[in-house]
C-alpha cells in the first residue's frame, strides 16, 4: 500500500497529461471541481509513474467520466483517491483498498455519534469522553468516521449501514461488524490532515506526504518497485 498526501496547488496543474476525454469532461463540471479533477488526476499519474518506472505522460491510467480511476491494461493494482478542501489523498495496493482524507478540525459531535453510530459504540465514546475530554474525543470520534468511510469505499456500500454496523478499534487497527467479521484500518494524520485507509487482508504501507514526491536517485524506481512486491 503506498499513500500520498499533496496539496492541489499549481505544481499538479498539468492538463496537457489528460487523456482528450478526460479534458473533455472537465467541461461540464464547474471551475472549481474542474480544477480538483484536473490535478488529483495529475497526482494519481505521478504515483503510478513513479511505482511503475514511466513518465506520468505514459502511466496507463483510464478516467472515464464518472468511474473511479483505474490502471490499464491490467497492472495488478488498485487504486484509490479522496479530496478535501484543496488537497487529495491517493493511493495504490495490490488488493482493493478503500481511502478518505478530511481536515482534522472537520467536527464529528456526540449528537452526530448518536445518531449514525450504533448505540453500544456511541455509549463507548460518550464514557471516553467524560474521562479523557472534548479535545481528544473530536479526534477520536474523527477517526471513527474516517475509519468506516474507507470502509464504505472499500465495500462499495451506502454509508449509513457502515456507519451502524461497524465499529472501528484503533489498537488492532481494524473495523469489526456486529456479527463478528473484522477488516484492517489505519486511520492517520498529517498536519491539518487526517486520512482512513481499509484493505481486505492486513498489508504494510508507505505514506507520502507534500506536493513533489521524494527524489528518485538512480534504481530507486526499481527499489521501490522491489520493496512494494516484498510487502504484499
């Protein structure tokens, strides 16, 4: 799993890497989503160029209008991709994987906890806050949101049953359904950023973080290439 957190600044504003149907499609959107489009596309070609050793011109990503950006030809690999307020969160793995990126001052109140939340992990977190305070419930009852809307990407579900009926435990790491089935989560922030990640089976991860990717010194793509087959 490789995860990379950037700013949608100028840096990812390159339509020329768009497909002529991807530019296509940004027509009917507004300025402003156009523009978040454009360049969390522009990061996913970036991400792909550099763990598959091409140009991002020439990474084999298919957008199409509507879909969730995939690799092709088969690549065996997925992908995943969450914007928030002028940043975007993408990623790719070997196995399906399900990501979401917030602020980490977006507020998830007890009054919200209560209502989508099931009522046993709601009265969880209202005893944790009496003893640990506001401040660190907010993040903990953030961290339960991101958990279980990762988990909605993954599973391709509404997020109402997700919310309901999974409850996340941040010391396995994972979201447990009420009958018993558990599935891995991280959930993690940088700076004002807070992101969820959900895979099917346990899988390590690098995580990225800033507007340019690390700096690839001669074999590194090959390296990482290496180093991503020995994690899965």
């Amino acid at each position: 799993m490789i995860l990379w957190l950037s700013p949608l600044d100028e840096r990812q504003h390159r339509p020329e890497w768009l497909q002529p149907a991807e530019r296509e499609a940004l027509k009917d959107l507004s300025p402003q989503r156009a523009q978040e489009v454009l360049r969390s596309r522009v990061l996913l070609r970036r991400l792909a160029a550099r763990i598959l050793g091409c140009v991002p011109q020439a990474a084999p990503l298919r957008a199409d209008p509507g879909q969730p950006p995939r690799l092709r030809p088969a690549q065996g690999w997925h992908l995943g991709l969450s914007h928030s307020r002028g940043a975007a969160l993408v990623a790719m793995a070997r196995q399906p994987l399900g990501i979401d990126l917030e602020a980490s001052n977006r507020p998830v109140t007890p009054a919200l906890a209560r209502r989508f939340f099931s009522s046993r992990e709601a009265d969880a977190l209202d005893a944790m806050e009496r003893e640990h305070g506001p401040q660190w419930m907010q993040r903990r009852r953030l961290a339960c949101w991101l958990a279980k809307e990762s988990l909605c990407k993954l599973l391709d579900q509404p997020l109402l049953p997700i919310l309901k009926a999974w409850r996340y435990d941040p010391d396995r790491q994972a979201l447990t359904h009420l009958r018993g089935r558990r599935i891995p989560c991280r959930v993690g922030s940088s700076g004002q950023w807070s992101w969820g990640c959900c895979t099917l089976t346990p899988a390590r991860f690098s995580f990225w973080s800033g507007a340019v990717l690390p700096e690839a010194e001669p074999g590194a793509r090959r390296r990482v290439r290496e180093h991503v087959r020995k994690d899965h």
